[in-house]
C-alpha cells in the first residue's frame, strides 16, 4: 500500500519536473520574438516556476537546502515512515502511518493538479495562442 502512494506521489513530482524543463525551453524560444509576445509569457512562467519550487518542497527539502530540519515533515518523510512500519509486525502504528501517508500524498497530489488545471492551462493557451505547440498538457494522477 506503500508503494501505491510513493508510486502517485512520484508520478506528480515527475510531472513538476517534466513541467520545469518546457517552462525553460518555452522561455528559451519565446526570447527571440517580440517584446509584446515574450514578455507576458515569460512573466508567466516566471510565477509557475516559482509555484512549482513550492510544491516541490512539499515533497522534499530543497536542493540548496544546507543544516538540519528536523522539524518540517514532507511527503517522503512520511512515506518513510509508513514504509517502516509495513516492513515490520502489523500493528496499530503501521495501519496510522499509512493513513497519514497516504492523507499527505492527496493532499500534494491534488495541489499539483490544481496546479495544473488552473495556472499551467492559463499558461498553455497563452502559449498556443502564439501558434506554436510547445506546452503540452497534464492528467490527472488518480
């Protein structure tokens, strides 16, 4: 059941990544036109960027993060958790990991849809409004 969760959690983390690289490689092709077509679209993406930063932290600390949090939980934290426990006798603890772990995988999942949805849709019509496709759209994760 673990691995369920840690298997949705990865497909949207990999879906931010994914997203990432085409917000690059959009900016990338976009600073070649006009100032009046660049300029929205790279605002834009600079506001997902940041949006999408910020769900990545929601699964794990930052890449440039530098000490030591033992405070702040993230989604891999308790994956590991869960996966601790299942590895283990059965018990009252495990069956409790796992409901929290999988409580924070929806509630991250469900932001990244939201996420895509909303801001990135605005994003992609934005750009295919300049007739050119290279912003491609997301699923859902179930």
């Amino acid at each position: 059941a673990v691995l369920k969760e840690a298997e949705r959690a990865g497909k949207s983390f990999k879906q931010l990544m994914e997203a990432k690289e085409v917000i690059d490689l959009v900016k990338k092709q976009v600073a070649m036109f006009a100032d009046s077509t660049y300029k929205p679209v790279s605002a834009m993406a600079d506001s997902l960027s940041k949006s999408i930063t910020k769900l990545e932290n929601e699964f794990m600390l930052p890449a440039d993060f530098e000490g030591y949090d033992h405070v702040t939980k993230h989604v891999n934290d308790y994956l590991w958790d869960a996966m601790s426990y299942e590895e283990s006798v059965p018990s009252k603890n495990a069956d409790r990991a796992l409901e929290i772990a999988q409580s924070e995988v929806e509630a991250v999942v469900a932001k990244v849809n939201s996420f895509f949805d909303a801001e990135w849709k605005t994003w992609k019509t934005l750009c295919d409004e300049m007739e050119w496709k290279a912003v491609k759209a997301f699923p859902k994760v179930d």
